[in-house]
C-alpha cells in the first residue's frame, strides 16, 4: 500500500525536466526492471542549487526521485551525498518492502551527478 505522500508525489512530481547547461548528470537503470533515472544539478559555492530529474520508471522511483530532489536541493554536496535511501523512505512516510529498491535508483543517480560534477572540478 502506497502512502497518500508517495501517491502526491507521483501524480505532481516535483522537479522534472533536463538542464542541458548541468554541472553534473548521473544516469541509474535497474537492469531487473528496466527502468531508469537520470539526474542533473546545478552547483553554487557547494551547494546544490538546482536538483530535476527525467524518469522511466515504476510510480515508486518516480515518487521516490521527486521527493529526492526536495531533500537534495540547497543542501552541500556532502550532505546530499550522504542521503539514504532510508532518509527518502522516511519522507515518504513509508515503502512497501518490495518496492524499497527504487528509492535506490534516484539516490544512486544524485550520487553519481556530484562525482561526475567532482571529477569535473579536479579536471579543470
Ligand atoms: Fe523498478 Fe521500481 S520496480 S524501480
């Protein structure tokens, strides 16, 4: 059973669209399921101030990303790092068991776009 946050979130997710001037962008497919999550911030200082998301996914990852994104933005690249896939659960205010594996793909996704964004950074 979904909760009634989840359910918000994926029929109005929050921050969806592409930046094609990102500073970093990181793409996760579960090869299991097939669907993917592609996620692109926006940096100032050291801090996310831009955080959106393009999904073909299951309403839980989509939900799952969407509430992600609220969590992520403003926060240090440390910080937004550090969120679990437990802390996104939690802001739903639940997750199906077997639906606890999508909420990996947005983290796993935000993850990559700031060592995408580092590894930029250590380049130039
Ligand atoms: Fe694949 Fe949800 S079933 S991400």
């Amino acid at each position: 059973m979904y909760t009634e946050k989840l359910i918000d979130h994926f029929n109005n997710p929050r921050n969806v669209g592409c930046l094609n001037d990102a500073d970093g962008t990181g793409t996760i497919g579960d090869p299991d399921c097939g669907d993917f999550i592609r996620i692109y911030i926006r940096v100032k200082g050291d801090r996310l101030s831009e955080v959106v998301f393009e999904a073909c996914g299951c309403p839980a990852s989509i939900a799952t990303t969407s509430v992600l994104t609220e969590l992520a933005e403003g926060k240090t690249l440390d910080q937004a790092f550090a969120i679990s896939e437990m802390d996104i659960v939690r802001a739903l205010n639940g997750l199906p068991d077997p639906k606890i594996h999508c909420s990996n793909l947005g983290a796993a996704a935000l993850r990559q776009a700031i060592l995408y964004y580092r590894k930029k950074l250590k380049e130039k």
